[in-house]
C-alpha cells in the first residue's frame, strides 16, 4: 500500500503514478501535507499552511 514519504498518509497507486518520479514507489508529499508542497521536480516548505 503506497504511502506519503512526509506525513505516511495512504495514498492511491494513480496518484503514485501521476505524482511521483518513475523509479519511486511512495510519493514525497501528497495533498494532506500542510508543511510541504510540490515545486515542479522538487518538493519544498509551504510559505503558508493549506487548509
């Protein structure tokens, strides 16, 4: 079962595919990561928090 490497939420294996580099099994930040946020290829601190 996939997982978020920041916050260990599960994940589906879609967003897996769509959202994480080829040879990476788990995501590096999913949606219910407040602290972090996708910057294109690199995954950086969020200025503010998501709600």
């Amino acid at each position: 079962m996939p997982t978020c490497e920041n916050c260990g939420s599960f994940v589906t294996t879609e967003y897996v595919r769509v959202f994480a580099p080829n040879e990476m099994e788990h995501p590096r930040v999913c949606p219910n990561c407040e602290d972090k946020v996708r910057d294109g290829a690199d995954v950086r601190e969020a200025r503010a928090t998501r709600h």
